[in-house]
C-alpha cells in the first residue's frame, strides 16, 4: 500500500491490508499483535513505522516522491533496500576492484563455475 505520510489511517490500514483496530491490539482474523502505545496518535492514526515492523511488513520511503510503500506481510525477511554487500576481488590485471566503485550506475554481476 502507498502512503503520503509515516501515519496510516486505522480505516485506511484496515481497507489496505486487513488489519482491524481493536482495543486488544491490531487484529486479523484470530491472530492479534499488541500496538504500543507511542504508536497511536491522538487523531487515531497509527505510526507506520512502529506497525510495519510489529507486523513483519517492510516499509519503504522514496524521498524522490516523498512516498511511503508498506509491503505485505513478510515475516521480517523483507529486502527493504537494493544494495549489494560491499564486495572487493581482484581485476584482470590483479588490482583490487570494489563493487562500490560502480555505486549510481546500472550493473550486471555474473557469477560462473565449473562444477
């Protein structure tokens, strides 16, 4: 779901996802999780930041458009960015070669081996 603002709507979340709020927690179906209190606001909206991660959805900004996305429920295991790890091996003449060097540029990596 996309969001203009770290704070969702109860009705919006609810419509959005399916998670309802109730005064045990955020509810869907059966299944129950605790929102803390610093995460309710005083017009009854909820901090998206807090529920994302009490519900195992990976939340995303792009500051370009000033959007927030909310992923699906993921179990926490979610990629929430697009870097690689920082890898060094050595060129073809033997120099050490970052893969950082190529960082805002569109890259291939391909890997090969012989078993």
């Amino acid at each position: 779901m996309l969001i203009s603002s770290p704070v969702i709507g109860a009705e919006d979340l609810r419509a959005q996802s399916g998670w309802e709020l109730k005064p045990e927690g955020l509810c869907k179906g059966d299944r129950c999780v605790i929102v803390p209190a610093d995460a309710r606001r005083a017009d009854g909206s909820l901090d998206a930041e807090v529920l994302s991660e009490r519900l195992g959805m990976a939340l995303v900004h792009d500051e370009t458009h000033d959007l927030w996305a909310v992923g699906p429920e993921s179990g926490g295991r979610a990629l929430t960015d697009a870097r690689a790890p920082e890898l060094t091996l050595p060129d073809a003449e033997g120099r050490a070669f970052t893969l950082s060097s190529l960082r805002g540029q569109k890259v291939l990596l391909l890997a090969w081996a012989s078993w």
